[in-house]
C-alpha cells in the first residue's frame, strides 16, 4: 500500500502543482484568470472527492476503488496534458482532483486499518514521507516541461502513473481484492 501511495506524489501531485501556471499562460492563453480556474477545478474535483470518500461508510472494496481511481486520475491527466482548450481542460482537471482525493484517502484509510492500533502512528508518520518526494516530482517535472514542453511532461508523467496502476490492478491480486473488512482484521488482530 505504502509503495502504491507513491504514485501520485512522483507522477500525478507535480502536474497539479507545478505546472498549472504554463498551461495558463502558454498553452491556453488565459493568464492569471485561468490559472484561478484551472485551480479551482481541481480544488473543487478534490472537495468533491472528500465528501465522496467521506459517504462511503462501510463500502468493502477499497483496494480495487484505490487502484480505479488511480487509473482515472492518471488518465484524465493525460487528457488534459493534450485538452486543446480551457473548456476541455476544466472539467478533465475535477475529474482528476476527485480521483486523485478518493485515492489519497482511500490509500490512508488501508494503510492505517492495515496496523496495529500501537503501530498506527509510527506508520502513518512514515506513510506521510510520500508527500516529502513531491517536491523531487515538481523539480524534475519543471527541468522536463522546458526540455520536452509541458504538454509531454504531464502526458508522459500520466502515461506512466496509468502504466503502473493498470500493472497493479493486473499482477497484484492482494491490493486489487483488499476489502476493508480485512484491513480491519489485519490491524485489530496483530
């Protein structure tokens, strides 16, 4: 769970955070305008995403929800890497937030229940250093987008997020099939 969590940290957060300014600017022309809106899609994509993992309650299938909605956060990144205008681009962008939340709190959810209670917090500090790799993601991300551009930095970047998500969908039955139940069992019961 801990290395499926490092997906978006190296290959999905770093196009949210990084790059959204050039899109703005270069690619769409909208300037300041636009960055607030392109922002603001995926802040509204990820409140949505909370409020969605939020209502799940008791829903078992968190390890396959996990990986699909890496899968659609990976994949509408790769469509608005390419999204010809701001009117395409908007709405692929809260798709993404929504995706990419549901998987963060989903991820969270699996890895805490997955421990001991007297485990949990030394655990989560150390599942929580995913997020200190980011800026690793935003400084390679910002070399690339002015060697490749920013279109095949976001492309290529979601390409291989979406590569490892169906790979582990694929060949890792063990995170495909976790069900809640069993984190919950696994954490209580050691």
């Amino acid at each position: 769970l801990m290395l499926v969590g490092l997906v978006p940290p190296l290959l999905v957060m770093p196009s949210f955070m990084a790059l959204m300014p050039i899109f703005a600017k270069d690619i769409f022309g909208s300037g300041a305008m636009g960055l607030g809106i392109l922002i603001s899609a995926s802040g509204l994509g990820g409140l949505l995403g909370a409020l969605f993992a939020a209502a799940l309650g008791r829903f078992e299938r968190r390890g396959l929800l996990q990986l699909a909605m890496l899968i659609v956060a990976s994949a509408t990144l790769l469509g608005f890497a390419f999204a010809p205008s701001m009117a395409v681009a908007v709405p692929l962008l809260m798709v993404a937030g929504f995706a990419e939340m549901v998987f963060m709190t989903t991820t969270q959810t699996l890895v805490q229940l997955s421990v001991p209670d007297q485990m949990r917090g030394r655990v989560i500090s150390t599942f929580m250093l995913t997020m200190a790799i980011m800026p690793i993601g935003i400084f390679v991300f910002g070399a690339l987008a002015d060697v490749i551009g920013p279109r095949y930095t976001v492309g290529g970047a979601s390409a291989l997020a979406l590569l490892a998500a169906v790979s582990i969908l694929a060949f890792s039955p063990r995170v495909r099939g976790l069900k809640l139940s069993q984190a919950e069992s696994t954490g209580h019961g050691s």
